[in-house]
C-alpha cells in the first residue's frame, strides 16, 4: 500500500502567520480609543482652515471643533483604560494628537499675533524637551507615566485655546457685547505654562532617580 507523501504549501507555511499578523494589527489599531484619536488629529485641518477663515462664524466653529476635539481626549484614555484596550498605536498616537491640536492652533494664533510669543515659546521648548528624554527613558527600558502636573497643563490648556479663538469681534457681532475672552484665554495659558514647565521638571527628575537606581542595581 504507497502512502502520498503532503505537499508542502508553496509558501511555506507562511500564509496563516500573515493572516493572523494582519488581525493583529487589526485589533491594535481598530479600537474605539484609537478611532477617537484618529478624530481628534483629523480636527486638526479643520480648524486651522476655520481660522485661515477668519470670519466670526469659522471662529465660532473653530472653537466648536477644538473643544469637541478635546474631549475625544478624555473618553480615549477613559475607554482604553477601563475596557482593557490600551494599545501600542494608541500609546504612539494619543500624545502626538495632543501635541498636533496644541501646537498648531497656537502657531496659527501666535501668526496672527493674538497670542503671546513667549508662551507659546516655552511650551514648543518644553514638548521638544519632554520628547527627548522620554526617547532617552525608552533607550533604557524605563517607562514613566504622565504625572498630575501634565493633566493641568492639557485641562488649561483645553480651556484655554477656545477662549483665544473666540475674539472679541464674534460677541460684538452676535451677542452685542464687548467680552474680552482672549484677555482669560492668555492668563489660562501662562498657568498652563507653569504646569507644563513644573511637569517637565518632575519628569526629569523622575528620570534621573530611575536611571540612578538601574545603573546602580546592574554593578557588580
């Protein structure tokens, strides 16, 4: 009696690796946190075209789209972290959206000279910083959470921008009233600022300990 011996896939086998690679990537990317981020950096566009608008109403509308997209911020993380669906994209992603919205509305703003230079300055200094030596915790296998310090900054900072949008223009014209919100908007800023230096200096803080205790446990 001859037995046929199997033929092996042409691929090598390698078919069902891919397909379950792709599910993989799938289930890491396609959560309702991720979605929400992706939401968040897609406002980005948006609202920097209502402010290259500039009309009372694109004002109107782009402090709308800036502070439904800060709240995407808060349900991500909420969701992620209560549902178990904290992820590597949305780890990669979430802080990059924060820093896109921010960064980028004030730079629009700061063009349009209705904000100061010198905090939007400090806090495009300090991200690049934070962005450094987080590379550097990263190189040495150390993660450090986002202390209180940096949750003030981004909560005055989501208040803060909408009031900067909403000139004085959009309540002279619609409402009848001379409210100066930017005036609240800047000094919402600088105390955003002084968290996010305060929070800058913690981390480094945090990391020179850390980094001293690993250097420390691997000598001999």
């Amino acid at each position: 009696m001859k037995f046929r011996k199997k033929k092996a896939p042409k691929n090598g086998g390698q078919r069902p690796k891919i397909f379950s690679k792709i599910r993989d990537f799938k289930k890491d990317v396609l959560t309702i946190p991720n979605l929400l981020t992706a939401i968040r950096i897609g406002a980005v566009p948006l609202i920097l075209w209502l402010l290259y608008l500039d009309s009372t109403s694109a004002r109107i509308w782009a402090a709308v789209a800036y502070s439904l997209a800060s709240i995407t911020d808060f349900f991500d993380g909420w969701i992620a972290r209560k549902y178990g669906l904290v992820t590597v994209t949305g780890k990669l992603l979430d802080p990059l959206a924060d820093k896109f919205i921010v960064l980028l509305t004030l730079v629009m703003l700061l063009d349009k000279a209705e904000v100061a230079l010198l905090p939007v300055l400090l806090i495009l200094a300090r991200e690049f910083y934070i962005f450094g030596i987080r590379g550097l915790a990263i190189e040495n296998g150390l993660v450090i959470s986002a202390g209180q310090g940096g949750k003030w900054k981004t909560t005055f900072q989501m208040f803060a921008i909408p009031l900067l949008i909403l000139d004085r223009r959009v309540f002279i014209e619609f409402f009848n009233r001379d409210w100066d919100l930017p005036y609240w908007g800047n000094i919402l800023l600088w105390i955003s600022v002084f968290f996010a230096l305060q929070s800058a200096w913690v981390y480094t803080l945090t990391l020179k300990r850390r980094l001293f205790e690993s250097t420390h446990h691997d000598e001999p």
